[in-house]
C-alpha cells in the first residue's frame, strides 16, 4: 500500500500504525501465519521487472507498506481501522471472518 503517513510498525511486525495531519489508523494482520509480518520500503518499481518505457517519476514523502509471507500458501486477513475522534479502543469491533466463496452482499451481518 502506497502512503503519504508515517508508518510505525509495531513490535513483532503484525501491526502498523499510519498517522497523518493528527489523524491515526491503525492497520492489524488478523491471525498471521508464522512470519508473516508487516516491513515499509521505497515508492520505486522493482528492479527484478521489466524496464519502463521512459523514467519513472519520483515519489518524495511515499512509503511503501508491504507484507512479507514466505513461500507457501497462506490465507491473510488485513484490519484498517481508522482512529475515529471521540472513540475509545472498545468502540472498534473487529468483523467476523467470512470465507472468500461465501460472500454476499450482507455477509458482514
């Protein structure tokens, strides 16, 4: 994920902490598999790709939030969660887990 926030991760790599202009969102791996976890890079393409046809321009102030899983096969759940104003921690509820093939458009119900 591209951003223009500062982003802090947090001991251990499964959560982060985006913050912007006094404005906060945290973002959370629900149930990582082993190793998975949270790094932040460069805004610039790959250097293992194709070459682009002209120069890419720069990013300045971009920072790239990725999630490093090893090989494998792995299923991720990723939480934004923007820090509302006036809320507390035990007004965010986490939603429930829906399988891929069973969503719906109420699923979240």
């Amino acid at each position: 994920m591209h951003t223009n926030a500062t982003v802090t991760i947090e001991t251990g790599g499964t959560s982060a902490t985006l913050t912007r202009d006094g404005k906060t969102m945290q973002v959370q791996l629900l149930n990582p598999p082993s190793g998975v976890q949270f790094s932040t890079g460069p805004a610039v393409r790959s250097t293992t790709g194709p070459a682009p046809p002209v120069p890419d321009q720069e990013n300045p102030g971009i920072t790239v939030l990725m999630i490093n899983v090893p090989a494998g096969s792995a299923t991720l759940q990723v939480l934004f969660n923007p820090q509302w104003d006036g809320m507390t921690a035990s007004d965010f509820v986490n939603p429930p887990s829906v399988a891929l093939d069973s969503w719906t458009l109420t699923s979240h119900d």
